[in-house]
C-alpha cells in the first residue's frame, strides 16, 4: 500500500513539471529570457518527482527484501534512470524540450508497474555480482534509450529547417551542433557502459550462450557492434544527420529486442512461471 501511495505521489509530481516544463518552452519560444527564472522551480518539482519514483522502486531493499526485476518494474526502472540523465543533463544544457516526450512516457511505465505488475517474481539482491551487472545493463539501455529520442528530435529538427519550417518548437530547441554533439556524447557514454556490462556478464554469469539466453547475449553484442562502428564512423568519416540517425535506431532496436523482447514473451506468452530476467545474463556464479 505505502509503494502505491509513493507511485501515486511520484506521478503528481511528474505531472507538475511536465507541466511547468511545457509552459516553461511555450514561453521561451517569444523570448529565451521568459524561461530563465521559472527553470528552478520546474528542477525542484523534478528531482522531488525521481526522489520519489526511486524510493517506491527500493521500498523492498529498504525493508531487507530482494528486489522484483518483472517486466513492468524493469521498465520503470529504466525510466528513472533515463529521466534522471535527463534532469541532470538538462542543468548544464537546455534541452527540457525532450522531456515533454520523456516524463510521460515515464508516468506511464510507473501507472503500468502499479496497476499491471508482473507475470514473473524474480528478484535480485543488488549487493550480489548479478545485481551490480543489472544495474550497469540498464544503466547503459537507459543512455542509449535517451540517445535515440534525441536522435528523432535531432531529425525532426534537422528536417523543419531544412524545409524552411521554423515552428515554436523548432525554435525553442537548442542548436544543431549543440543537439547533435549530445547525441554522440550519449552514444559514447552508452558503449562504454554496455562494454562493462558485456564484460561483467562474463565474469559473473556462467552458460552466457546457453539455449535459454543465446539470443540476449548475441544481439547485444550485435547492439554494440553497431553502435561502435557509429562512433568509428563519425570519428574517420564525419557520420551525422540521417545516418547518424538509422544507425542510432538500427542499435537501439536491436538492444530493446535483447533487453525487453524476450522477457515479454516469456513472462506473458510463453511461461510465467519461469521468466527470465530483461538482460542478456542470467546466472551468478557467485551465488
């Protein structure tokens, strides 16, 4: 009840500053200087709306219980961390406009933890070696879920001033090279983390390509590959705009299938009883 009670408040929240945060653009689009002094009444509503969202999420850990990795939670979970990178990254950068996408598509994955829940109880104790893996895995799904919002910001932006369509949106919205170096410093951040998330896995998992979990393992490795070949491409060739985009997307897809497409389907369509947890490992071998 108490973990219903921080949901609801947790959603109040979010509502508010979406709500600030969307008055808060309108407004600079007429003049930038209009948003500057409300800023810091939005970020207050924000970081007590993820102060919230997290303590619902640990309630269990906090009362000596393991944690429920379920679908639902899983993905609650990555929309914390994905509107915490947010938060923190919209301080030194003004790109709240992306959280008019990203808050309530995280309300939503709070309302659908809440009232759904799971087809599966497996839980984790985060103090274990599998629980430090989970925790860089979403860690890194997080920054490259982030990174391909941005890029279909960076392409509907790219896009109207191309055809000359400067609407209030596009106007409010930082600039190219402003947008499109955030992107590849997410993707950045997102290969490094995925790199020690692969990395953990071989270290704490055993049977990383056993029948059960081959297909998490494969295309996440194949997410990385196409991710990095990204950087190498921007690196030695100038990649951006629309390629910059596809590959960003092509990645992301792939990674999704390997984090969230499979433990679907095995906790609502195949077996509920033995669901799998949303990552590519699955065994600690220090259990």
């Amino acid at each position: 009840m108490t973990a219903n009670l921080l949901n609801f408040a947790a959603i109040i929240f979010y509502l508010i500053s979406w709500y600030m945060i969307t008055a808060c653009v309108r407004a600079s689009i007429e003049n930038p200087e209009n948003c500057k002094e409300k800023r810091k009444y939005f970020f207050l509503i924000w970081f007590v709306a993820l102060a919230i969202h997290i303590t619902s999420i640990h309630l269990p850990v906090m009362n000596g219980e393991p944690l429920s990795f379920s679908f639902f939670t899983l993905s609650s979970y990555v929309m914390w961390f994905i509107s915490l990178l947010l938060f923190i990254t919209t301080i030194s950068r003004k790109i709240e406009s992306l959280a008019i996408i990203i808050l309530p598509i995280t309300i939503l994955s709070i309302l659908l933890s809440t009232t759904i829940g799971s087809g599966s109880e497996r839980v984790v104790h985060m103090h274990s070696g599998l629980g430090i893996h989970i925790l860089i895995s979403l860690l890194a799904y997080s920054v490259l879920m982030l990174a391909s919002f941005q890029s279909l910001l960076l392409h509907t932006q790219n896009k109207h001033l191309h055809n000359r369509q400067n609407n209030g949106f596009i106007r409010s919205l930082p600039s190219l090279e402003d947008m499109e170096h955030f992107l590849f410093r997410l993707i950045t951040i997102g290969v490094i983390l995925l790199t020690i998330s692969l990395i953990s896995g071989f270290y704490y998992l055993e049977n990383l390509f056993g029948s059960n979990v081959a297909h998490k393992t494969i295309l996440s490795i194949i997410s990385w590959v196409i991710f990095t070949s990204l950087l190498v491409g921007r690196w030695k060739y100038g990649w951006r705009g629309k390629t910059a985009v596809r590959w960003t997307l092509a990645g992301f897809l792939v990674l999704a299938l390997a984090f969230f497409g499979s433990k679907f389907i095995q906790e609502f369509v195949i077996d509920k009883d033995i669901a799998q947890i949303g990552t590519p490992l699955l065994i600690d071998r220090n259990s």
